[in-house]
C-alpha cells in the first residue's frame, strides 16, 4: 500500500515501520495514525513478517498528537469522534512483537506510541515526556495509565504535572526502556534484538507478549494461572518439542511456528 506519512520496510523477517512527516517533527495526524493502523495490521498478518519495529527520526519519534489539528475542536467533535480511541491504539492490539527505536523527542501521544510497543530502546539523545497539561489537557492515549505502570506514581506524577522531559538515561533508570544505545547505532540495536526474536518459534513469542500484557489487567494469582495454562498448553506444540530436543541434542532450534 502506498503512504504518505510512514514509510515501511520489510527484510528479513522484520518490518521497519518509519513516522514520516519531518516537517511537524512526526507529529500524529489523522492520516499518519490512520496509516500507521493500516500498516501495523498489515504486519500482523504478514507471514513473512516475524517482528516490528516502529521508528521515526534522529531528530523526532513523535512529538506527540497533532496540536494544530485538535486545536479548534469542541468537546462535541472529538467525543462524538472518539479522538484517539481506535486506530491510535492500534499498536497495543498488534500481536506479534513490537519494538519502538526511539530517537529524540517522543512527547505526548508519541511517548504514548512508543509504550503501547512490547520495549522500547532509546537512543542517547531520546527524550520521553508528556506536557499535555502545557496545552491545557491531560494526556490521552493511555499516558496516565502507561507511565504510571511504567515508571510508578511519583515518577509519572512529576512528569505529567511539570510536563518535564525525562532523558534517556533517566528513562532507563526508571524503567520506561529496556536499554539506551548511541544514537547512531539504534537501527542496528534494534535491529539486532528484532533478528533474536524473529530467530524464535512465532507462536511462543505471542504467547510470552500475551503472558506479559495480562499482568497489567488482572491480580497475581489469575495472571500466574494464566501463565501456567500457556505454559502447559505449549507442550501441544512441535516447537517446544523441537526447542527441548534441540537444547537435549545440543544443536540450534528451527522452529516451524506448529
Ligand atoms: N503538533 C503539531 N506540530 C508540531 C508538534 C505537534 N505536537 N510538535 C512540533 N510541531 C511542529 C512545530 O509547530 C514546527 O512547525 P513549523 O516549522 O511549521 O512552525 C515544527 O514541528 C518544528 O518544531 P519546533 O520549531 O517547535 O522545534 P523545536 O526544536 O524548537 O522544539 C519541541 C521541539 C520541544 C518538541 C517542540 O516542537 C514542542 O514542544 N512540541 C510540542 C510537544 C507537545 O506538546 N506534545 C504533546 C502534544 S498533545 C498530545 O500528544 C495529546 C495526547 O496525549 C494525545
């Protein structure tokens, strides 16, 4: 499918899904979100396709939602539009791995974009923060909710009520990213880790992102229950067959995704 906002690659089992509008730093419109939607369900179901990576540029992974588009709307427009509500959460409904490389500014709904991916690996210069309430408003594609579990209250507080950006290496600190590169090697990094996951069987790998998304929705003992019966109902499968034979037989698992 043709784009005008994103661009998208697929090699070697990996799509490289780029924010494409530098002129607004990547800021999310209509149609980049729509076209990102389009673009990651089209991944999710592309069987060449084993893993995503979603990136912007060495300037901007989104400075967040598009301020001139909203700025005239009424409470009437964007409720009756759910502004926000479906396709900018596309990423969170994407069931094969997804990894955010972050460079520079990820504000707002771009913070937000970058938490609704599996991880995020940032890049030295990246920062996160969401300065909605600069704007007047509060954040709205899952900020309160992501940061907060993210990085805990106090954290999260600071950030939203200051509107403060948070450095990369604070952002490790936190935990908000699972790791900080140099910025001129975040394609490669993230490349790297993409290429470990597409090396796995496809069906674990959504069944570990399936395991991890339920401790954010329920208490320990239903998530741990939940994990089990994964657990248990991988044994039906021929890849933990073959990753265990493997392992007993000394030599590298290929996985079949059966
Ligand atoms: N929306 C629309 N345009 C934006 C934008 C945004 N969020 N962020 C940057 N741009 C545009 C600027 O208007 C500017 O365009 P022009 O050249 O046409 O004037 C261009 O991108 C470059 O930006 P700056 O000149 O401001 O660049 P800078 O390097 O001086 O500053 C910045 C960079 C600190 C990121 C600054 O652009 C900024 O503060 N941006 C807004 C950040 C923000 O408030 N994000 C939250 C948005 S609201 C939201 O996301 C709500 C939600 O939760 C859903």
């Amino acid at each position: 499918m043709a784009y005008e906002t994103i661009i998208v690659e697929v090699e070697d089992h990996v799509a490289v899904i780029r924010l494409n509008r530098p002129d607004a730093l990547n800021a999310l419109n209509t149609q980049l979100l729509s076209e990102l939607a389009d673009a990651l369900r089209e991944a999710d179901v592309n069987e060449k396709v084993r893993c995503i990576i979603l990136t912007g540029s060495s300037k901007a992974f989104a400075a967040g939602a598009d301020i001139k588009e909203m700025s005239e709307k009424s409470f009437v427009d964007v409720f009756l539009a759910d502004l926000f509500g479906n396709e900018a959460t596309a990423a969170a409904r994407v069931r094969k791995p997804v990894i955010a490389a972050v460079a520079g500014y990820a504000l707002g709904g771009g913070c937000e974009l970058a938490m609704m991916c599996d991880f995020i690996i940032a890049a030295d210069n990246a920062k996160f923060g969401q300065p909605e309430i600069n704007l007047g408003v509060v954040a709205g594609i899952g900020g309160t909710q992501r940061l907060t579990r993210a990085v805990g209250k106090s954290k999260s507080m600071d950030m939203h009520l200051t509107g403060r950006f948070m450095d990369a290496e604070e952002a490790e600190r936190a935990g908000l990213v699972s790791r900080v590169v140099p910025a001129k090697s975040l394609m490669d990094e993230a490349q790297a880790a993409a290429g470990k996951i597409a090396e796995k069987s496809r069906l674990t790998a959504m069944a570990v992102k399936e395991a991890v998304n339920r401790s954010f929705e329920t208490t320990l003992s239903e998530g741990t229950l939940f994990e089990r019966r994964l657990f248990h109902a991988m044994f039906a499968t021929d890849d933990q067959k073959e990753g265990m034979g493997a392992f007993l037989e000394k030599r590298a698992a290929q996985f079949r995704d059966e």
